[in-house]
C-alpha cells in the first residue's frame, strides 16, 4: 500500500481575454508552482490536452512582458490579467 497522498486537481485561472466566442484562449495553475515549482498553461478550450511548463521566473516575465506591450506581442494579446 501507499502512503504517498493523490495529487490534490489544480485550481486553474483563465485569461481575462479567455471567452465563449473561440480565440486564443489560455489558462494557468498558479496553485501548481507551490508543489511543483513550475507553472502550467494551457489552451482553455482543450483542458484535457497539453500544458506547456514554465517556471515561476519565466511565467512572471511572460506576464510583464504581455502587460507592457513589449513589441514581441501582437496588440490583440495584452489581455493576461495576474
């Protein structure tokens, strides 16, 4: 028998972009980066499929980088909410 404890489901967090008329939609795990150290992510309309791992340095800059309108992100994609 094990005694190791189930991975407890991740609390996932939509971008605030993210809605029911399709586009790019993504979602993250913040709750993941506490255990694991790493960030997921992840297409909304596909919650079963991949999620790309990020660590907790690399997400936060994504984050800043998106928010800031930095030149390497269309218009369209300054939706990420923290």
């Amino acid at each position: 028998m094990s005694t190791t404890p189930a991975p407890l489901p991740l609390a996932w967090i939509k971008s605030s972009y993210s809605s029911n008329g399709g586009g790019s939609c993504l979602e993250w795990s913040p709750s993941s980066y506490s255990t694991s150290g790493t960030v997921p992510v992840r297409d909304s309309k596909d919650p079963q499929g991949p999620a790309l791992l990020f660590s907790g340095a690399a997400f936060s800059s994504f984050v800043d980088a998106v928010k800031t309108g930095d030149p390497a992100f269309a218009d369209g994609e300054k939706y990420v909410t923290p």
